[in-house]
C-alpha cells in the first residue's frame, strides 16, 4: 500500500512539473514583443459609427465606475456624445454625432 501511494505522489510530482512548464511556454508566447504599426491616434477618425467611449457601469444601480475611449478621435464638427446603453457589457456607448 505505501509503495502505491509512493508512486501516485511521484507520478502527481512529474505530472504539476509537465504542467507548470507548458503553462510557462505558454505564458512566453504572449510576453513576446507583437510588431507595432506606426500610426497617430490624432490622425485616426471613428468612421461608421465605431464607437468614440464606453462608459462602464454597475449593473442594477448604473454608477458608472470607468469611462474608456477609443483609439479614434470624433472628425471635426462632430462630438463623442452617449448614444446607446449596452447592457450585455454594463456600458454606455457614445458615438460621434453632431452637437446643435
């Protein structure tokens, strides 16, 4: 009996020890440096009603607890204003519209 548990806590050990170093080989694949694209978010316009923000919120009480933009900027003449309520994100979606 002891020699079995004996090889169940070897064959556990071998197998966190697998485990673990696939996980890190893992975890080095997504440290890697991604090539970066040489772009000015000044210069970048939200088009086609791609979102300007998302204001995060609570569900049930929406506080909202973050507001996130988006890499886009409005074009000029128009303002990122709160157009859409996502609730499958708990988010306020605000789009470029034209201010009066």
């Amino acid at each position: 009996m002891s020699r079995i548990v004996q090889l169940s806590g070897a064959a556990l050990m071998v197998l966190i020890l697998l485990c673990s170093s696939q996980l890190s080989e893992q975890a080095a694949t997504f440290q890697q440096e991604l090539p970066r694209v040489a772009r000015s978010i000044e210069e970048e316009k939200c088009i086609d009603n791609t979102p300007c923000g998302w204001a995060i919120y609570k569900p049930f009480t929406r506080t909202i607890e973050n507001y996130m933009r988006n890499t886009c900027n409005c074009p000029d003449g128009l303002k990122c204003v709160r157009i859409d309520d996502d609730l499958s994100i708990s988010a306020y979606v605000y789009r470029c519209r034209k201010v009066v």
